[in-house]
C-alpha cells in the first residue's frame, strides 16, 4: 500500500474518504499483486511499475468517486458498462458507500 495513496485518502471529506478506502482494498483484495501509486494526482493502478495507470483508477470528487477503468482489450458492448468519453478510460459513478455492489465491482475489474 503506498503511503501518497493513503494521504490521499485521509484528505477526502466524507462520504467519498470512506468510498474511495473501500474501493481501495476491493482492488487491492481482488488483485494482490496489482501495483499502486499516486499518478495525475489520483490514486491508480496497474500491473507494472512502468504502467500503475494502466488499468485503474479512484478520482474523489465534490459530491462523488470515479472508479476507473482502462478500456484496453475491451469490446464495444463491455465498454457500455461504464460512463464518460475518453478513448482510452472510462468510469462508474459512485455516490455512497452504500451503493458499492461489491460483486458487481470485482467483475468490472476483471474484465480489464
């Protein structure tokens, strides 16, 4: 766990300071072994050092979490799972912890 994600965190206003531990240990359960550092000002994640963005993402923001997701491999109907417009990530909104189907995240995340 890297220390930069962890003062990331520790700096959200709730409820996205408890959305955004949350998601973390989904990722860092789901995937032991996945690498984890501070990259564009947010937390991200990937297989290698060279590429932590490479797969994943948490973005607080003022009234929600993005968790991202690289669209690398994916076909069209995958990425329709997820919102926004990049070309090369796209996003789930999370507004509460409540709403983290936790299941469902895991699939997500397994698709990439």
């Amino acid at each position: 766990m890297d220390t930069n994600v962890n003062e990331y965190i520790k700096k959200q206003q709730s409820p996205q300071k408890e959305i955004c531990r949350r998601l973390r240990k989904i990722i860092l359960t789901t995937f032991p072994d996945i690498t984890e550092e501070m990259k564009v000002g947010v937390p991200c994640y990937g297989s290698t050092k060279e590429d932590p963005c490479g797969k994943y993402y948490i973005a607080a923001l003022k009234n929600h979490v993005n968790l991202g997701f690289s669209l690398k491999g994916l076909s069209k109907k995958e990425q329709q799972l997820f919102e926004g417009s990049g070309k090369t990530m796209k996003h789930i909104k999370i507004y509460s912890v409540n709403e983290i189907d936790e299941k469902k995240i895991i699939s997500l995340l397994k698709l990439v």
